[in-house]
C-alpha cells in the first residue's frame, strides 16, 4: 500500500476518526491491529515473520535488561542481521561465490552456489528499517540507555521470564507503525514511547505537512523522474542531457524521499506520536559533514550512534578515523542497495568525509568564511554529492562511470 494511493488514503480517512473518538488507552491497540493490517496487505507471511521477530528481540531485550549478557546482544544482533542478509543480500552473496569458483575453476563451488540459490525473493516491508531499530533498542538496553524507559505495567517489573503483556504491545506498536514503515525515519524507542492526545492544532498541522509531503512526491519528483531516467541510459544521451539528468535526480530524490518523510511525521503527529525530523535543507550544507548532518538525519545519526562511535569515533589516529568513515560509508551504501554502485557511492562520500577531516586538521587558522567564499563552499558540496547520485541512480556501476566520462566529452 503506497502512501500516496487512493487506498491509503480511504485507509487514513477511515482510521482518523475511530482513533479520534476511542479514549487513549484503547489508541494504542487500534494503531497495532491497524498497522498490522497495513503490513498484512502486501505479503501476510511476512508479516508473522516481523511480529515473531519483534517478540524476540522484546523478549531478549527484556531478559539483557535483567542480566547483562554479551553473549545472548551478540546472538540478538546476529539473528537481526541473519533475516536482513538473507532477503536483502543473499542473492548478492551467492552471485559473487559464483563469480569467484567461475573466474578460478572451482566446479565444487560453482555447483555449492547453484544449489543456494534462491529465485524471487520478495523483500519484506521496511526491513531495513525495523532492523535498525532492532540494533538500537537492544543496544541502548546493553548500554543502560533504556533502564527507566522499558515498558513495565503500572510502573511494576515484570516477574523473571515473564515479559509484561503491555509492554510487548508498545514494542509491536514501535515496530509496526505503518507511518514509517515504507521510508523511515528511522525512530528512537525512548522517544516513541511518549505519546499525547493529538488536538485540534496538532490534526490541522498534521495534515498540513501531509499535504506538503504528497505535493513534493506528486507534483514535484514524480515530473523530475522522467529526466532523471536518462541516466538509467547514457550511451543514449547527450552530455548536456546527462548534466541534466544529474540535476533532475537530485531535486526528485530529495523531493521523493523528504515528501515521504512529511506524510509519515505529519500523519504521526495526527495519531498523536512525534518522530524525528529527517531533512533540514541538505542542499544548503557548506561542507559534506553539514550535507550529512541535514540529509536523511535518522540514518546518520544512526550510524554515527551504532557504527561509527562504537569504531572509535573521532578519538583515533586519523588514518584510523578515515578507515572507519569509508567502512560505515560503505555498510550505509550497502543499506540502500544490494548492488556494486551503492557501495561505490558510499566509498565516495567516506572519501570526502575523511578529505574534509583533513582539511580541517591542517588548514591554516580557521576564520570566518565571507558571503562569497560560503557560496563557493556550497557549490563544491552540492555538486560533490550530485556526482555521487550518478553512482547512486545508474543501475550498475558501469552505466555511471559511463555517464560521468560522457558528461565531461565533447560528443553530442
């Protein structure tokens, strides 16, 4: 069910109403039944497969809670990842086993990969979504970080080994919740938890911002999508064509994407939950640290949280914080896609990440920037992560270098 169908829509107008006039303690149980609806809609195996995957990470996130143990966060996180390795990347897995016993004349490996295999494997819902959220819930349970925010009746601990009821209903509905299920943003669950009766004000600005949202998505990205193909094929188009292609995918991704995201903390505010803003106007960012501090922000502070911290952070020697930026660029890469050019395009940003950590540390003494310089500054980010769309938006890693060389040769 796509957010800006007519289906969704009688869903919404259908669900506002009947959460509206239900008192606040049933609100949460329609949202869930609501959500699993939602999520049931497109494969119903799937969605057994979410729910029992919730209930174990609750229940193990529960029991990490009571007894701190390396060994079951490890397994939890393993587990987590296991699911979305096998829908997201197996296919990639097995095509380079593949590749490899081919290339070396490994019958016995070639034959081994045949056999795994699998055709048409439908990707679940949001899967990358829930899995990240999976990895936060039980790491800030690992870290103490959700000690007074785990789910309790009546503010009670739950007995050992038995897990409350409630609070395995507020985990589902953190999970489940169908606003942000299809593109993020990715939730906080100390934050989620924090629910309010939605007023007058808060249903009109909801609805506001879904407008803005659905109007980014229709009028805007959906007119810039046919442009922006040519890149899909630029041995068919221009130079200029392809300059242009380069532009029209960078208005229509950041239109799409932050569109979805109005639509989902829009219609949340109307259900009476707020979720993190995921844009704050990435294309006037000086500089790509500040690019990254404004676009898609819940996936950035993720792997800042979840990855680049726990690496070290900003406290190693600089060789080792610039490894560690082209590998949490290249796993964010890989998020996004199962594909060469997606991690291409990651290794790109981890690249000018770490060039801009350099130039920081030795340039001269920093003062501040004129109106004109600040120009320039944005223009060279800007542009730096237009090149990197071509990476992102071509469908192999060929086709983009392809684009690239041709957008800079005279052929016409």
């Amino acid at each position: 069910m796509q957010l800006t169908s007519l289906t969704f829509l009688a869903f919404v107008l259908l669900l506002l109403p009947v959460h509206g006039l239900l008192p606040s303690r049933g609100r949460p149980l329609l949202l869930l039944l609501a959500s699993l609806l939602f999520y049931a809609g497109a494969v119903p195996l799937h969605a057994l497969l979410i729910v029992a995957m919730a209930l174990t990470m609750y229940v193990g996130g529960c029991a990490l809670h009571r007894q701190q143990s390396r060994a079951l966060y490890v397994a939890l996180i393993l587990l987590c990842v296991g699911v979305l390795g096998y829908f997201k990347y197996w296919r990639l897995v097995c095509s380079m086993l593949d590749f490899t016993a081919t290339g070396l004349g490994w019958q016995a490996l070639h034959a081994a990969t045949q056999h795994l295999q699998v055709e048409d494997v439908r990707i679940p819902l949001g899967i990358s979504f829930f899995t990240f959220e999976f990895v936060h819930y039980l790491t800030d349970i690992r870290l103490q970080r959700l000690t007074s925010d785990l789910p309790n009746p009546a503010g009670t601990a739950p007995g050992p080994g038995r897990p409350s009821l409630r609070g395995a209903r507020d985990f589902l509905l953190f999970t489940l919740f169908f606003p942000t299920l299809l593109a993020g943003p990715i939730k906080r669950f100390q934050s989620f938890g924090r629910s309010f009766t939605p007023t007058g004000e808060d249903l009109a600005a909801g609805l506001a911002r879904v407008l803005l949202g659905l109007g980014k998505k229709v009028l805007l990205a959906d007119s810039l999508a046919s442009m922006a193909l040519r890149l899909a094929q630029p041995d068919q188009t221009t130079p200029h064509g392809l300059w242009l292609a380069m532009y029209a995918y960078a208005g229509q991704i950041y239109l799409d994407f932050s569109g979805y995201s109005d639509v989902a903390i829009g219609l949340s505010r109307c259900l009476g939950y707020r979720i993190p803003e995921n844009f704050n106007w990435p294309y006037s960012a000086t500089s790509l640290p500040e690019f990254w501090r404004r676009w898609h922000i819940s996936l950035s502070s993720w792997i800042r949280d979840y990855l680049f911290i726990p690496l070290g952070g900003s406290r190693q020697s600089p060789a080792r914080v610039a490894f560690n930026l082209l590998l949490v660029m290249a796993a964010c890469g890989l998020w996004h896609g199962a594909a060469g050019h997606f991690v291409v395009w990651g290794l790109w940003h981890g690249l000018g990440l770490g060039a801009c950590r350099l130039w920081r540390r030795f340039r001269p003494a920093p003062t501040a920037p004129s109106r004109l310089l600040r120009v320039w500054y944005g223009l060279l980010t800007f542009h730096f992560v237009c090149f990197g769309w071509v990476l992102f938006a071509a469908p192999s890693l060929q086709a983009a270098l392809q684009a690239i060389a041709r957008m800079f040769s005279r052929a016409h």
